[in-house]
C-alpha cells in the first residue's frame, strides 16, 4: 500500500555521466591481456548518486582490481530494466 503511495512522489536521480567503459593503468609490467570486468545491473550499475562511472562501483571495482593484482583491468557497465518488486 505505502508503495503505491509513493509511486507518484519519488524523484528520479540521474545516471553516472561520462564513459560507460575504461581501461585502467597497469601497476607492474605483465605481459598478457588486461583483465576484463563487466558490471551489469540497474541503479548500482548505472551509477545513481555518483558524478561518473569512473567514481561508481564499476571504475571503483577496476582500480581496486588493478591495485590488487598489478593488471590493467578493461572495464564497461552493461544496464538491465529493474525488476519491479510485487504488489
């Protein structure tokens, strides 16, 4: 009941501006490929409340990666529908 209240209420928040793929620089010299990283979801994914996906989850998660590991890390945001929850 309260979610249908709502409905007309909420406010929509904007999408994470700029590229929705990158590469990150590598740390150490290695010779293979860079690591590939593909974030897919909705509003996480998108990066809702962040001013650019590289300060979202998906260029958070690749530079993490890269810390970790020394790789670079080929990244890109792939965005599905949500899910409506049930009434």
């Amino acid at each position: 009941m309260f979610a249908r209240g709502m409905r007309g209420r909420l406010v929509r928040l904007p999408e994470a501006a700029g590229n929705d793929s990158g590469v990150t620089e590598p740390q150490r010299e290695y010779g293979g490929p860079p690591l590939r990283l593909a974030v897919i979801g909705d509003s996480l994914a998108a990066g809702v409340g962040a001013a650019s996906h590289e300060e979202a989850l998906s260029g958070q998660l690749a530079r993490t990666l890269t810390a970790m590991t020394g790789r670079a890390v080929s990244w890109r945001v792939s965005l599905t529908e949500a899910t409506p929850a049930p009434a």
